[in-house]
C-alpha cells in the first residue's frame, strides 16, 4: 500500500474515533484517535513522493499545532464545546494536509 493511502486510512481512522468522543464528551479516548492521527509522522508514510505546495504545507502544520492545543484544552476541562472546537480545527488541518499534495 502506498505511503499516501496509509496516511489517509490513518487520518480516516482517527477522525473515526474523533466523532464520537466529541459527541459524547469522552476526550481521554481521544488518545486512540491521536494515536492514528500522528501514526503516519514517525513512520514515514507521510514524507512526500512527490512535490508539495509549500504554502498547505505550513498552513496544515500550524492548523494541526492549533488543534492539538485545543485538544489538551478539551482533555483538561472535558467541556463538551472545546471537544467540537477541537474537531472543527482538526478537520481544517486535515484539509491542508489534503491539498498540499495538490
């Protein structure tokens, strides 16, 4: 399977997970989620095969960071609202990850 498709199940994975420990407030099973998400990055799978847009490239670093930090946030308070804050930037990241390959 290629690195791309392995990143991608990963990330579908995690955002798997993410949905329902948003929904139903339960971030320390988050962990798994975050688990899958960041699997690709010591792997390898997410070093690129091809060229990348530079510009999602940052922006999808910066956005992930951001979600990350909303995400212990979220583990520390268990608010329900910083749990959807979380997913909203999550999923944002995700679609700079997306379009840097673009």
């Amino acid at each position: 399977m290629k690195k791309e498709r392995l990143t991608m199940l990963c990330v579908a994975i995690a955002g798997l997970i993410f949905i329902p420990t948003v929904f139903f407030n339960v971030p320390i099973f988050a962990l798994v989620g975050a688990f899958f998400d960041w699997l690709p990055l010591p792997t390898g799978w997410m070093k690129a095969e091809r060229e990348i847009h530079q510009g999602f490239l940052r922006l999808h670093v910066i956005v992930t960071l951001l979600a990350y930090a909303i995400f212990a946030a979220w583990l520390i308070t268990r608010t329900a609202t910083i749990g959807f804050a979380f997913l909203e930037v999550w999923w944002v990241a995700v679609i700079f990850g997306v379009l840097m390959g673009e």
